[in-house]
C-alpha cells in the first residue's frame, strides 16, 4: 500500500476521531484513549523529539511493555523519518549493547525505573546515547543524570512547540513515503550477535493488509496487546494490524494481571504461542481434579462429544441432529462456561505460532467451540507467510500461502518464501542478507517441509538441525531434533525439552518438567517435594515421564521417515532452562548447541550410559544475584519399539 503508519494514524484521527484507540488499565480501571486524542500525543511528542535533535534516518530504541505513551512514541518517531527499534524488556542490560551501538542508537524511549537502570548500567558503554525517556516516573524522582526526561514533561513541551509551528506534523507526514524504512528488530542470536531485520512501511503494511483480508479484519475488532512488543509477531497484531485496521488494542495492567484482563476484554481477535494455550488448558485440568465428583464426570462426557463432534462442526460439516442436541447441552454446561472462564468466549479468530502445537491441545480447543488456527512466517517476512482458513484448520500444517505470496520446495527440502512482505536486508550485514535473499527475490527460511495434497504447507524441522543417525541399529536414519522435542512439550507434565542425536548412534534428550502441573499432580498423590529441583529427581515423577517418553516412542515408531528418531535415554534437569542463564533466546527457543556445552558432562554421561550424573550450574536469580544449583540426576533408559511394534 501507498501510506505509511502515521498517515494511517491520521486516517482515523479524522475519519473517527471519538473512537477508542488504545485502552490502558490503571490501577484497576480501564482507562481510554481516542484516536484524536492518540494523534495529537504523537504530535506533541513529535515536536519534541525534533527540538531533541532527533533527526530523519535515526534509529530509537524502545523498551518496555505494551503501553499507549510508548505506541505513541513509536509513532512520533516514524512522523519525523527515524526508525524505532523495540527491543525486550526482560532481557539483561549487557544484550542491549550490541543492538544500541550496532544502530548508533542516540535515543531511547523506555518503560519505567527497571529500564532506565538497565540503561545507565551500561552508558559508559554506549557512547551514541545521549537522552533517555521513560513514562513511569515511579522511582526515578532523585536520579540526577540531566539526560533523562518523562514523556509527561515531553508532552507538555512538544505541545508549546506545536503552538508555535502548527503545521510542523502535517509537512512530516507529507515526506514520508512508502519504502522508507518503518523498523528494525533484532533476532534473537541463537548462534551469535543478533541481526537487525530492517523492514519498511510498505512490507509491514502490505503483511498487516494480508493476514486483515484473510479473516475479514474490522475496525470492531478487540484485541489484548500482552506479549512483548520486541518481537515481530505481537508488533504485527497490535500495531501494523492495528493501525491498518483501526480496532481497539487493549494494554494490561502488568504481566500479573493478564488472565484477569482477557476475561474482562473479551478479545475477537487473539494471539497466542502454544505455551500460552497449554498453561490456560493445564490450569482448566488442574481446576477439574480439584472438583466434586459430579462435575468432573459431567466435564470427562461432555469433553467426550466435543472432541468426537466439535472438530467437525467446526469445519463446517453436519454432524447429525442428536449429536447437534449433546453438543449444544455440552455448551450450555461446559464449553460456554469454559470458554467464558478463559476469557475467550467473544474470539472469532484464535492464531498460534512460533512452535508446533500438540493435536490433543490444539483440538481441545477447536472441539469446545474456539476458531484457533495456525500461521507460518518469521522476522523475515513480517509474519503472514500460511494461515489457516476457517474450515481447514489442521494439527500438522500450519496453513496455505496467504495474499501475495510465492512458496517453492528446494533440492534439500528448504522452503523459500516470495512476498511483498520480506525483509529490506539485515542492517550493516551484506553477507547475512546475500546469504538469505537470493538474486531472483527468493527468502530462505532455513525450515525444511513439503506442500501436501491438500494445497497445506507441512514444516519437519530447521533445515539445519536435520541430521542422520550414525551407527547402531538406525544408523543412517533422520533425525529431526524440533519434531522430537514438540513432541515431547505435547504433554502438560513436560515444559521444555532438548534432543540429541545427530551423528550419535541413538537419540538422547534433557527435559525440564512443568513445575505447576507435575508439582499439582504429586500433592494428589501425597508426594512431598522442596522446591523444583527436589521434584525433578523422584523417582515417581521419573516414572511419569518415562510413560510420556515412551507414548512419543510409539507414535514416531510407526513415522516412516522418523521411526529411528526414538528416544533411548533421558534426564530430566536439575534447573528450569532460563533466557537469563542464555539457555533459551527471548523468545523462548532452546539454544540447543550452547545447552550442549554448558552441559557437556550430562550429554556424555547419557551416550556412555550412566545411571547418576553430579551437576553444578551457575544461575542467575530475578534480583540479578548470582548463584550455584547442584544436583546428582538420575539417568533413564527409555523402550524403543520396532517399526511395526507398537506400545500396548
């Protein structure tokens, strides 16, 4: 499309100006922001960025959760040409140097005191920076550093400049074009820096106008904008999409309270990772072995038709008028109130991504009546690459190419992805860029997969994480580590798991349980435990997870090509894998080559088949202190069926 974010912005601003925008709860009170009101803000900020200096080309840095001031401040730098560049508000001080020098970042716009001494942490460090924002003043009354300034302050000086050069936006808005650059954000770095993903405001426009045409997007729609903004998928749905289509974003009060305001906003539109879905299911289950007897044998029948029905009522196909009338009394006593309790009980559209969903989860919520589908993208491609139409919603595919796109299979089985939608380049990495984006406007996504008969794109793994067994009886057999541990994340008891195999004559993983649900399920059984890793290491619960490992067994033993992905031993760990400890990115993917040399020892130990290993790791604790976990794990051996053998 012809337009940029701020002209869209003014396109509301003058076509419905009363309308609500963005809606913030504060203090327990949803506070909201029209669009008129949301433009002058971007105005006046405007203003006052340019008396700062802040100069058309510039990039900012943006850090904190999704806020109305720090939209608006996203917004008022791309009036004036610069480039926000959001990044992630748990993240550590020291990640922030590479992208802040890497950008030549000389502003900063950020959330509240936690930030803005992230910041100062690392100042000496970062010689471009020169003034910093924040919105929450909370905590920040006596810091006496003359370059930090509240947005509060901003406001009010941005406005008495506007007073004095009242034509200022409307001739910002008039130089901005199309196939300027929009933002930048920056890859999680699973094998090095972070690469910046430089995008424009025609290939986040013509993404956002895609995946809104795909599912008949309005300006009514609600959405709770609580994922970080850092990442490219929640910036797609609650600012592209937002912007494109004019509906309400609604901003939580913290992370805390998130749960309590899906309820109370009643989104039509929703977004969530698969681990999302499997926490609100696990705490659904949890609840039901809580309950009366009665009720858990209405839910276990009412589950029953829905999961033998729903799926197939919502493909659009009839069912048959008793099963209609079971499913409807199902909604009337489960599903409804089940939905309602999720906070889910307005969603027209439901998407998840970023990892494989588990069939059972993934039907559970199609069977109760909540239209969750699956999409395909990455930072690359501003997202919409497959969605998944209405009536063909499947577990093992994540969809059809969407508007736009161009899809073709490779020799070794990458996919490579054309669309309006793709990446300028990296910022200041020819190389990286060559590397991904052919002559002929091809990306590669690194994602090995096949298009199946049904028109469906079916993803197997990373195209680079696809090995071969080597040695034993599989020798020379595939091994896709993803496949394996989605598989294994498919059960509640288990929260993250790492796989191991390729060039090793067997597949071997380390498993983090979910401490919630395992911790739940053994106080049923009268299990004491002290802590997480106290839990880990019973030899109850490494019995539950051996039956977990074992189900993943059986399943694979009858997959053709994976049948010698089986799991012949595991552990599960002494510690959860952390983003702070560098176990996982921000975006919570296993960095599965750093966790194989930080836990060198247990990988060895498993292949040379010890039964116990001693482990002593350094972590770092929420205060930031420093410390040591230490624990001897328990090594197990897991049954590998034959290929024609299945588990009784």
């Amino acid at each position: 499309m012809d337009t940029t974010f701020p002209r869209l912005l003014a396109h509301h601003a003058r076509q419905r100006p009363g309308d609500a925008a963005l809606r913030e709860k504060e203090y327990g009170i949803w506070q909201t922001l029209g669009w008129a009101d949301l433009y002058a803000m971007v105005g006046h900020m405007a203003h006052a960025f340019a008396k700062d200096g802040l100069q058309r080309g510039d990039h900012v840095v943006i850090v904190g959760a999704n806020r109305p001031r720090l939209y608006a401040s996203m917004l008022a730098v791309q009036v004036l040409g610069g480039i926000p560049v959001p990044l992630y508000q748990d993240a550590v001080a020291t990640e922030y140097v590479f992208p802040i020098n890497n950008a030549e970042v000389r502003f900063a716009v950020v959330e509240n005191q936690e930030q803005v001494d992230k910041l100062l942490e690392i100042h000496a460090d970062c010689p471009c920076l020169q003034r910093i924002y924040y919105d929450d003043p909370r905590g920040l009354r006596h810091y006496p550093q003359t370059f930090l300034s509240q947005l509060q302050q901003v406001l009010r000086d941005g406005s008495a400049r506007a007073a004095e050069h009242p034509l200022f936006v409307e001739e910002q808005l008039a130089l901005g074009q199309p196939d300027d650059v929009a933002a930048m954000f920056f890859t999680s770095g699973t094998t090095g820096n972070p690469k910046g993903v430089v995008h424009t405001h025609r290939s986040l426009i013509d993404r956002a106008k895609a995946g809104a045409d795909f599912d008949t997007l309005t300006s009514r729609e609600e959405v709770l904008a609580y994922l970080p903004p850092a990442w490219i998928g929640q910036n797609i749905f609650s600012y592209a999409q937002w912007l494109y289509c004019g509906y309400v974003v609604n901003c939580p009060e913290s992370a805390e309270t998130v749960t309590i305001d899906l309820k109370e906003v009643g989104p039509t539109y929703y977004f969530a990772p698969p681990r999302v879905f499997e926490g609100l299911l696990t705490q659904v289950m949890i609840r039901m072995e809580d309950a009366s007897p009665i009720k858990r044998r209405m839910f276990k029948y009412f589950m029953d038709v829905a999961r033998e029905y729903g799926p197939r009522r919502m493909e659009g196909k009839a069912i048959g008028m008793w099963p209609l009338v079971l499913y409807g009394l199902g909604n009337v006593l489960v599903y409804g109130p089940l939905r309602n309790n999720l906070g889910l009980s307005r969603v027209r559209v439901a998407y998840t991504a970023g990892e494989a969903i588990g069939p059972d989860l993934f039907s559970f919520y199609r069977s109760i009546g909540i239209n969750l589908k699956q999409l395909y993208g990455s930072t690359e491609t501003a997202v919409f690459v497959c969605l998944q139409p209405d009536h063909q919603a499947y577990a093992d595919t994540v969809g059809v190419p969407c508007d736009g796109v161009e899809i073709k299979v490779a020799e070794n089985g990458e996919i490579l992805v054309k669309s309006a939608g793709l990446l300028k380049g990296y910022y200041k990495n020819p190389e990286a860029t060559a590397e991904v984006l052919s002559a002929e406007g091809w990306y590669k996504t690194n994602d090995a997969g096949f298009i199946d008969s049904r028109g469906h794109l079916k993803i197997i793994d990373r195209v680079k994480d696809v090995g071969r067994i080597q040695g034993g009886a599989n020798d020379g057999a595939m091994f896709a580590p993803k496949y394996v541990e989605n598989k294994l994340k498919f059960f509640p008891f288990i929260k993250e798991a790492v796989a191991y195999g390729d060039g090793r004559d067997k597949v071997c993983v380390m498993l983090n349980i979910d401490f919630d649900a395992v911790g739940n399920w053994a106080e049923r059984r009268n299990l004491p435990y002290a802590g997480y890793t106290d839990l880990a290491q019973k030899p109850e619960v490494y019995q539950l997870i051996l039956e977990c490992v074992e189900k993943v067994n059986a399943d694979l033993s009858v997959d053709t090509l994976l049948a010698g992905s089986q799991i012949s031993r595991f552990l599960v760990l002494h510690k959860e894998l952390d983003a702070d400890d560098g176990e996982l990115t921000r975006t919570n993917k296993v960095r599965r080559g750093y966790i194989a040399e930080k836990y060198a020892v247990l990988v060895e130990a498993l292949y040379e088949g010890m039964a116990q290993q001693f482990i002593e790791t350094a972590v770092k604790f929420e205060d930031g202190r420093s410390g040591n976990v230490s624990a001897t794990l328990t090594l197990s051996d897991a049954k590998v069926f034959n290929a024609v053998e299945r588990a009784a």
